[in-house]
C-alpha cells in the first residue's frame, strides 16, 4: 500500500504514467525527473509520508528503489499488503 | 500586529540581538521557535511567556549533524510550517592577520556561515509560497564594509551577503524573499568582548555618535520578515547609524 502511494507521488510530481514508475527509474535519466523535480518529489514524499529527509538522503535519493531505502530507513514500512 | 499567525524560527536567541528579534516577533504576534546551544535560551523564552507570546525553545548546536533536521522536524511537528527564518547565530572572531587559528577561521564560518546555508536548505521545505515566507540573515557591517582586527569573522560575513543575494534569486519563483540586516557596533555581549580601545574607536567612526541597541536591529528584522517588505528581497540593509569608516 505505501509502494503505491510512493508511486503516485513520483508519477504525480513529475508528471508521468504511473507505469513508468519502477524501483530502477533513476534521478536524470528521464526529462522530468530533473533538480527541479527531485526537490518536488521530496516535498512530496515527506508530506505523504510525514518524515523530513536529511540533505544526504535527498544527495541520496538516485532512484525510485532507493527511495524506497531511505523511506524504510525512516520508518516506513513497505512490507505489509 | 506585523506578524500575526507567523511562525518564526530565530536561532541564536539566548542573548543579544537574537534575543531582541525573538521578543519583538513574539509581541508582533509570531509564535516563535527559538534555539541556541547556550542555557540563557530558557530566559529568552520565559520573558517571551512573560509577556504572554508563545515560544518554544530548544536548545542544541547548529554544527553538529543531525541538529539542524532535528530543529526543522520539531517546527513541522509543533506547527506544520515555517513562515519566517532568521539566521542569527554567530560567534565574533577577533585577531589580527598572523594570528588568527585555524581552529578558530573554522569555529567561525561553521556558526556564522555554514550554519546559514545549512538551516536555510531545511527551513525552506517547510515554507509555503502562499504566506510570503520570508528569510532575514544576520551579515555584519563587517562583512560589507570590511572592518581591520576581525577579517576572519568579516569573511564569515561577507559569504553571508553573498549567500543572501544568491539564494534571494533563487528562491524568488518560491515567493520566498530572502534578505540580510548588517548590524553596525552594537552593544552586546559580543561587542563587549572587544577592548575598550577598539569600542572606542569604532564609536568614533559612527556618524550617530553612538552604539545601536539590538531593539535598532531586531525593528529593521522585523520590517523584512513582515509583509511591508513585500516587494525587498535579496538586500543587505545597514544598521550601523551611519558608520562613515
């Protein structure tokens, strides 16, 4: 239930299908997942989440699988159905 | 009031200039989240209780890791957001060239610049482009002006005028204004550290013929948090009443 609602959040804050979202979708590698992006899908993650990253997390943060990381780092739990 | 509804987070609050922009942002009506790694910070906040504002004080060193996420996460707990960030903590470097530590240069850029730039980068997640978030630093004459005796700290200072301009630019299709006050010699605890020589001197060099209060620099902070600096941002405005030298 949480992967979903980390989906969502990269495919609303970029812009693009929800489809396109997979654990290797990487920071740079598509038009839409630029600076200005990453830092939307930041804002977004922390406020669905309710969490605050640290500025490494967000140096981090190179892919949507190791979004997923980080979030579990900060007490996420992405295990449950 | 100028700051009703505002959230402020003031760091560097338990003496001085701090001290004064948190009690002035209080009486204007923010509710105030105040930190410093000194205990006096218990007393900014009592008197700001005092005069029935709302503060939250907590205590803690900015150079340390962790500190700053620490202190943002507590204003998104306590309030949800942050309207206004004053980056006040600062420690004063005294030394002529040839004599200055390095452990010293270094104490002195990560409280009076790093610190800045760190802080800032958190803060503004938490600001919401809607409420005319808006980010004071605290610069130095020194810094702009350039002042013989502490080139070290001036240095620190100078980097936090560039910083201001530079993220004023970039963070204005934020809404976020961004702008420094330069306090001149004023009498705080910190100016009293220097010797009575150097006081005077540069009190002779004040063309009001007089040290500023930190009331003088927490009202000009007040103007550039409020919403009558709506349309200042990325300005350096002197406090220093007049300094010719």
């Amino acid at each position: 239930m949480n992967k979903d609602k980390l989906r969502s959040c990269f495919s609303q804050t970029l812009g693009i299908p929800i489809e396109r979202v997979t654990d290797d979708l990487a920071y740079n590698s598509i038009e839409e997942w630029d600076s200005v992006g990453h830092m939307a899908v930041v804002a977004d993650l922390e406020s669905t989440f309710d969490v605050m990253l640290d500025t490494d997390d967000i140096l981090n943060l190179g892919s949507v699988g190791q979004a997923v990381a980080i979030l579990r780092r900060l007490g996420v739990d992405f295990d449950a159905a | 009031m100028l700051l009703e509804d505002r959230v402020a987070l003031i760091t560097g609050a338990s003496r001085g200039i701090g001290r004064a922009i948190a009690t002035t942002f209080a009486e204007q009506g923010a509710r105030v989240v105040i930190t410093s790694r000194s205990p006096e910070l218990d007393e900014t906040a009592a008197l700001i209780r005092e005069r029935g504002g709302r503060a939250t004080a907590v205590r803690g060193d900015l150079r340390d890791d962790g500190f700053p996420r620490e202190l943002i996460t507590r204003c998104k707990k306590e309030h949800g957001r942050i309207d206004v960030l004053v980056n006040n903590a600062g420690v004063l470097l005294s030394g002529l060239l040839g004599m200055i530590s390095i452990e010293s240069l270094r104490e002195t850029f990560e409280t009076n610049t790093l610190a800045t730039i760190h802080l800032t980068q958190y803060a503004v997640r938490l600001m919401d482009s809607g409420r005319n978030p808006s980010i004071v630093n605290v610069a130095s004459i020194a810094g702009t002006r350039g002042l013989d005796g502490v080139t070290g700290y001036a240095a620190s200072k100078g980097a936090v005028v560039a910083f201001t301009r530079s993220s004023a630019k970039e963070l204005a299709p934020k809404g976020i204004r961004v702008n420094a006050v330069a306090p001149g010699i004023i009498d705080t605890a910190m100016t009293r550290g220097l010797t009575e020589d150097v006081r005077r001197r540069r009190t002779a060099a004040i063309a009001l013929g007089r040290m500023g209060t930190p009331q003088e620099v927490a009202n000009v902070a007040l103007f550039l948090a409020s919403s009558l600096a709506s349309y200042v941002t990325g300005q350096v405005l002197g406090v220093d009443g007049g300094m010719v030298a």
